[in-house]
C-alpha cells in the first residue's frame, strides 16, 4: 500500500532528478520546499506507509514516455492509494468552521488537484502548520460531514460526488463544468488532468498548446456521441 500527496506548486520543488542525485529526500538541502517533501515523507512514515508518491519527484520529467505514461496512469494511482494527505500552504491553523479556507484555497483552484480529489478513496486535508484542517479527527475527511459539505456546496455537486466519484457518475457537460473552474500552469495540461475523469485514452504529448484540450474534446465526442462539448 502507498500514500500519494497533493499540494500545490509553490517554485523549484524538488525533481526527480534532484532526489537521484543524493538518494534520499533526507539529505537535500535545506530549503522550504525541500523541508515541504520531506514533512510528507515523515507523516507518511509515522502513519504505517513504506511507499510514498509525490508528482514532484515521482516522476522523470525529462523521459518523454515515462512522463507520458505517468499522466495517463495518475488518476488510478490516485484511486488505488490507501491514502491522499492533501497540504494546504495558504490555509492557516486559525481557519474556523464558516470561514471556507478550504475552498478559498490556492489547491482548489489547480487542474490536477480535480482528480486528486475526486479519484482519491481516502484523503485528509493539512493546513499550513501540517495539522488537520479544523482539528478534524475524521479518518478520511471524505466522509467528514463539515468538510464533504463544505466541498459540495463550493463545487456544486452531490455530497456522494465527494465521497465516491466513478467516471461514469457524472454527465460528460458537468465534469467540463467543473473543470472550468480550474486553471494551469501548462496549457496542455488543462486537456491531461482530465484523461482520467473522462477515461478518456488520448495519449499527452507536449508542445501542442490548446490544440491538445481540442484533441480531448475530440476523443470524448468519439467514446460518447456527445457533440455539443465541441461548443464548450
């Protein structure tokens, strides 16, 4: 069983090649985002996991078909994990039930976090100082009623959307309307972070700018009959 991470990037987070380079997260220099991976790396060894996975340095970025093969993989990773720990950076500990710091947050508003959230089984959200997110003991705050609500309301969508999202739940105009609310960094990965809530089978391949969400849309027009996404 393994643990996945999900944050925000916040600047030159440790890669791949950086972890390689020294062998262990442990003996990287010390910087913020350095200490950021290497706090997941302890959480996840004081709750029990031996395997740990973080987008950062998980995956060799500068292998075309690693990096390709990773993206179409990341949503069933997600979705096989024990666990998701999701770290807040911009929530702080004072955040109070009413406040809404989580949907306010910097994490809801990425592309990739979509699927983090939704393919995840487990997940627990972490303010900035590392603790639960309202002081929450729920084991897996998908089934916290304060914090299920409060994501539903936010994302307009069913309480059991946040529980236990299957591809299929939901119609091909809602999961668009949802990712509408979301942005990246990367052109192309507007159209790669939805492979997996879509099923969707197109291969990622960079340097095609906008033309690679047109090939999406092409792909879920061909697997669903659905013409009127071309218009989205």
């Amino acid at each position: 069983k393994w643990i996945m991470f999900s944050h925000t990037w916040e600047g030159k987070e440790p890669t791949f090649k950086d972890v390689n380079l020294v062998d262990s997260v442990w003996i990287l220099d010390e910087s913020p985002l350095n200490d950021k991976l290497r706090q997941f790396c302890t959480m996840a060894c004081e709750d029990g996991y031996r395997w740990a996975w973080s987008d950062t340095c998980c995956i060799d970025k500068d292998t075309s078909a690693i990096l390709s093969q990773s993206l179409i993989s990341m949503y069933t990773w997600y979705e096989n994990a024990a666990e998701t720990l999701v770290y807040l950076a911009d929530v702080l500990s004072s955040a109070e039930l009413g406040d809404l710091a989580l949907t306010k947050s910097r994490w809801m508003t990425r592309a990739w976090t979509l699927q983090e959230l939704l393919a995840s089984k487990v997940l627990r959200f972490y303010n900035c100082d590392w603790k639960l997110y309202l002081n929450d003991e729920y084991a897996n705050h998908k089934e916290s009623p304060v914090i299920k609500q409060e994501l539903a309301k936010a994302m307009g969508v069913a309480p059991e959307t946040i529980t236990s999202f299957q591809p299929e739940d939901l119609g091909v105009r809602e999961k668009l309307r949802l990712a509408s609310t979301r942005n990246a960094t990367v052109e192309e990965d507007v159209a790669y972070s939805l492979i997996g809530i879509f099923s969707s089978d197109i291969v990622p391949r960079y340097g095609l700018g906008k033309t690679a969400l047109g090939h999406l849309l092409e792909n879920i027009v061909a697997r669903t009959g659905d013409v009127t996404v071309i218009a989205w």
